[in-house]
C-alpha cells in the first residue's frame, strides 16, 4: 500500500476489522496474535476499547438496563454522582489498576465502606459487560490487587422491649398501628405502608404480606413485596387487637395507585402492567393518601425517637426551616425487624420458620444475620461435656 499513508494492512481474518501499520514486522506480529486470539473466540480489538466510559454507559450499556424501577434509580445516581465524574472521560481500555486505586482514594474522601462496595459493584457490573462486548480482554474492577473496602465486620443488635413500648407511646394515633405492625409481624417499611384490610385473615390468624408502597422518583406505587416474594405472616392476637382498635379510631381507606412504576408507560404491554390498582389501606396520613416514607421518616419517626430518649433533639436549621436530625441509620424503622427476628428466636421458633416469615429466600442468612440472638448458644454442649466429667 506504498504512497497510502501506513504501507502494510492485515486483513481477511474472520470477525476481525483490517487494521494498518507502518512497519512490516508490526503487521507480522499484531496478525500472528489476532489470528490465534480469533481461534479462541478471545479476540478483542483495541479500537472497540477506545470509546470513552461515558459514551459506552450511555449509548451501550445503560439502553439495555431492566429491572424493579427503584433499583435503576439507585444505580443510575450512582452511575451519575460517582462514576461517570471522575472515569466517564477516560477511554475503556485506560482504566486499569491504577486508575482504580486514584478513583477508590477519592471514593474514601466522600463515602462510607458499604456506599464504595456498591459504587464499585456497579462499575465491576458496567466493564464485564464490556468484557462480554469485545471491548475489554478483562475486567480491572475484579484484580487481585485492588477491589472495594471490606464489609464492616459488626452484627444486628436488637431494640429491648421497654424502648419499642416507649416509641410506641411517643408515636401519634393515626401512625401508632405502623410500629406494632413492624415490631409485632416483622414487616418492611414498605410493607407496612402498603398493608390493606384484605390482607389480614383475623379467623385464620394470618397476615398476608402482598405488596408495598414504594417511591420512584418521588413518586409513590405499588409493588411486590422485596424480592418479588409474597408471604403469609402468623398474626398475634395483640396486634389483631390493635388492628381493630386503629380500624375504630382511623376507618382503612381504599388508595389508588400506579402498579410497580408511576412513570408513563410507552407500550400497551407497560399500561397493562403499570395499570392503577386500589387497596383499602390500614394507615394513611392526614390527606387519606398512602404514606410518603420521607415525610414519616422525618415528621413522624424522628420526633417519636426524640421524645422517647432515642436520639437528641432536633437541631434546627439556620433560618430556612431545614429539619436536621442526627444520624440515626441503626435507629430506622428497620430496627422494629430486628426486634421481631429477636423476639421470636428468644422464644424457640426455628431458624427456618423465621427466615420464611421474614421473607429471606435462604435460612442460612437469617441464620448468618440472627444466630447470635438464640438462646443460651452453646449451653447444650457445655451440659454434655458436664454430664462426662461430672
């Protein structure tokens, strides 16, 4: 190819672009290598690599992204505040080791250990599948040399009695039902918000957990409880008892709202799915609409917290209203769930019993997550080996 700029091209290869070069012995070795990369099926060419992490997320990857509606959400902020700021201009095939320690060292600056693992899960998540493109011969976020922080080592502590009954008094009438449904069936947040009159069975004495009240874009739905897994929770008679005192006081109301999504759907098949469902609802807030859990996390729980002694005071903000509150992450409405899976381990139920009431897919993790909450853990064998030397 004298006198056409690079004299010596490579071509003809099976599923490979020709490529130029201005030395012969280039030519040689870049085709010997492609060759034997091609009959492996592990060919990948270095120009496919070039596109920048940006544009590969927005034009290849982030297209073909499905799944629960909140999930996207959260991983597309993680994409948009932690990733594409610092890595979206670098080409893929730049990003190695090295580029992962600066990215992780700035990560630290800014978020906690859990925040990073996930931050870089969705990373790891973005190159495998330009890994799986051709893009990349290898993912970097998986190197033996450089990965996210280890999980913090700690285990669930559970909320004593005399504090639940505390919370309970402290929390105002329409929403007091909220925190015996936690702490008395083991329920989610959403899970609560979402509970409705046809779901509690008082003859059977069973709760049907069937769904939640969810938030996308601050926008409430219907959804499938987590895990897209429906269950049946035993019902105690003190909290079928507080059921109909609540229903006394606060009537349920039939609240209508989108399934799964509350974005417009684009296809007949999304309308079908996304088609408005009504439930009439055990709690609701002041407007006899479903639950909006940033208004209750700050206008309900928090104060509940505070007057029970659980947190400090509000500190008021600097003359613009602002509610600042302290951290308080082991103090969510999450913890009414520990003191459920304690509470019933203290009492003898299984392990098994207790992961399907919880809606966990493995006992072994609610085993993992709970087993220091057993009684008395070892005392058993410590009898037999008593009985031995005795």
């Amino acid at each position: 190819m004298y006198g056409k700029c690079t004299r010596y091209r490579v071509k003809g290869i099976p599923g490979v672009k020709d490529r130029s070069f201005d030395a012969l012995q280039d030519a040689k070795t870049w085709l010997a290598q492609a060759q034997t990369d091609a009959r492996r099926g592990e060919f990948v060419d270095p120009r496919d690599g070039a596109i920048s992490l940006k544009d590969y997320i927005a034009t290849h990857w982030w297209p073909t992204q499905s799944g629960d509606p909140s999930t996207i959400e959260r991983i597309e902020q993680r994409v948009r505040r932690h990733i594409v700021p610092h890595l979206g201009a670098q080409p893929l095939n730049a990003i190695g080791t090295e580029a992962l320690r600066r990215w992780k060292k700035r990560l630290e600056k800014d978020l906690g250990p859990t925040s990073i693992r996930l931050v870089w899960a969705t990373l790891s998540s973005v190159l495998q599948a330009a890994v799986e493109d051709r893009r990349l011969g290898r993912n970097p976020c998986r190197s033996s040399t450089v990965g996210p922080p280890a999980a913090t080592p700690g285990r669930v502590e559970a909320w004593p009695p005399e504090r639940v009954l505390a919370l309970r008094a402290a929390m105002p009438d329409r929403y007091r039902l909220l925190l015996v449904i936690g702490a008395g069936l083991g329920l989610r947040q959403g899970e609560t918000l979402g509970l409705a009159l046809e779901d509690i069975d008082f003859t059977k004495e069973v709760v049907h957990v069937r769904r939640q009240v969810k938030m996308v874009r601050t926008k409430l739905c219907f959804a499938l409880p987590k895990g897209r897994k429906v269950r049946d929770v035993p019902l105690p008679a003190s909290v079928a008892r507080a059921i109909r005192q609540h229903m006394e006081q606060f009537a349920p109301v039939p609240v209508t709202l989108p399934w799964d999504d509350p974005r417009p759907a684009e296809t007949l098949v999304e309308a079908k799915h996304r088609r408005p469902r009504t439930y009439n609802l055990l709690v609701t807030g002041r407007e006899r609409k479903a639950i909006n859990r940033n208004y209750f996390n700050s206008y309900v729980w928090k104060p509940a917290l505070a007057a029970a002694g659980v947190i400090a005071p509000l500190e008021e903000g600097t003359g613009d209203g602002a509610r600042v509150w302290e951290p308080s992450r082991e103090h969510g409405f999450h913890a009414l769930r520990h003191f459920y899976a304690s509470e019933e381990l203290e009492a003898g139920e299984s392990i098994v019993s207790l992961a399907r009431w919880l809606g966990h897919s493995d006992p072994g993790f609610t085993l993992r997550k709970y087993s220091h909450f057993l009684p008395r853990a070892g005392a058993r064998g410590s009898a037999a080996i008593d009985a031995i030397f005795a």
